[in-house]
C-alpha cells in the first residue's frame, strides 16, 4: 500500500523479492539509502572500496534489519574489479532490480581549471565519471533480461548540483558531475524500454565530502556565497526520501529525469532566506 504522509513518500516492504546494489555504499548516501531499502524487503549487494567500513555496514544493516547484505570491496575506476564485483552480485542475489550508482570522491578543492594537477583530474573523472560508467555497463547487461514487470530494473545516478551550475573551486568535481548527467541521459535512452534510468543531483549535504561536518561545510558554502532558498543544509535522509521513491512503482513513468535534491540553490536562484551564519 502507498502511503504519503504530508512528509514523506513510504511504502511497507515493496521491495521484498527484489535485490539492489549500491556502489558507495559504507557511508553516507549509500549507506542510507541501503537501510532503507532493506527495511522494505531488498537484499543488498554493497560495494566501497573501503573494506573495514563496507564490512562494518553491513553487519549492522543485516543485524538491524535481518537481511541479506553481501559486502564486495571494489575499486569502481578499474574494468577488471567490476566486472567481477557484478559477476559475484548477480551469483549472490537472483537478481538486481535496483542499481543505486553512488560511489564518489570529491578532491581537488581550491584550484582552478588551470591549474589542477593532472593526478587529480585522472582519478576524480575515474572514479566518479567512468566508475558510473563501467558499473551501469557490467550491470545493465544482466539486469535488462531480467522477467520482472512493467520495468526489469531501475538505475540511480548520484551526481550533483555543481554538474549543472559550475563551482570554480571544484572544477574536475563538476565536470565529472556534469558528464554523470549526460550518461543517466544516454543510458536511460539505451536501455528503454526495459530499464527506467534517472539521477539525484544533491546540493550542499552532510556527508564525507565534508568530513561528515556542518561546520566543514558550511565553511564552503561561505567561500563560494551559496545561500539555501529553504534555509537549511541537506541531511541524508533527504536524498534517501527521493531514493525511495525512484525505486517505488510510484516512478514507474520517469526515465532520463535529473532531480535536484539541493533546497532551491540550483533551480530558484538567489534566495529568500539563508542559513544563519553570518555569510
């Protein structure tokens, strides 16, 4: 049963019989979302490429909500670690009706496009661009012949704000962001009508990017002048809330969407209210 409380969109185990596989998934958005999703029925295939931590996770998700979290260590930047990554996923589970394709990194912070050192742009454009890429393109292949109805699976992108209004200070950051857009687009056109392919483009949220730190983040938020519309920082939950419902039968008609999940930064412009920090 659909319910919708004025809050927030929940569903009671729609999710049973159903498996998912988060990239990213030890930590932050990935990590809450891969709760979520277990308490309404998925069993998880989670993958990070931080071993204690994915190991950590997944006892604690399993334990909390009895099922069944398989735990794969993988490097998503390299061909070879998720080929076998998916070939293990699709052995472990009957099947990946969810892809939440989350896994990132964020270096890079205070130098312009000019002057990023060619380290920094092959790793952040491998990991977050081409890591998107080669986990949508091992999955996709096994998800599409899948027998579920009216959709063989759904894939979640995570890029960004900052893939759509550029931050001078992060530029490799935002063009792998950007180019994440561009993939959802082309991967949603390819694989429909099999697979419904959409993206969260979160804003400014407490996460590992900022060291799991408001004050961290807000600390950016006042070098780059981003004042909120809706005057708070985004928390996890509120990417988790629009990952619930992509992965619901409530989406069942978008693909190749890029929501925005930044409290009005992007979309709204300059604001009528900001956080209170003096900025």
């Amino acid at each position: 049963m659909l319910k919708f409380n004025g809050e927030i969109f929940t569903m009671e185990r729609f999710l049973e019989g159903k498996g998912a596989l988060i990239t990213g998934g030890a930590s932050g958005f990935g990590k809450g979302v891969a709760f979520e999703y277990a308490k309404r029925g998925a069993d998880l295939v989670l993958v990070d490429i931080n071993e204690n931590m994915l190991e950590e996770t997944s006892k604690l998700i399993e334990t909390e909500t009895k099922q069944k979290v398989i735990p794969i260590t993988c490097d998503v930047s390299q061909a070879n670690q998720v080929k076998k990554m998916s070939k293990q996923a699709f052995e472990e589970l009957d099947n990946i009706f969810i892809l939440f394709n989350n896994a990132g990194i964020g270096p890079g912070y205070g130098k312009d496009i000019l002057k990023v050192d060619e380290k920094i742009w092959n790793s952040t454009i491998d990991v977050n661009l081409k890591g998107q890429w080669l986990v949508s393109k091992f999955i996709c292949r096994n998800m599409r012949k899948q027998s579920f109805e009216p959709l063989a699976g759904k894939v979640i992108h995570t890029s960004s704000d900052m893939g759509m209004v550029v931050d001078i200070t992060v530029p490799v950051y935002c063009i792998s962001k950007a180019g994440i857009i561009t993939l959802m687009q082309l991967l949603a056109k390819t694989l429909a009508p099999k697979i419904a392919v959409n993206a969260i483009s979160p804003g400014y949220h407490v996460t590992g990017i900022y060291a799991n730190s408001e004050e961290t983040m807000v600390k950016t938020m006042k070098i780059g002048n981003v004042k909120t519309p809706l005057n708070r920082v985004g928390t996890v939950e509120d990417i988790v809330n629009i990952a619930l419902f992509l992965a619901s039968s409530a989406s069942n008609f978008i693909t190749g969407h890029n929501f925005v999940i930044d409290g009005g930064i992007v979309e709204v412009g300059v604001p009528a209210n900001y956080l209170k920090t003096d900025f």
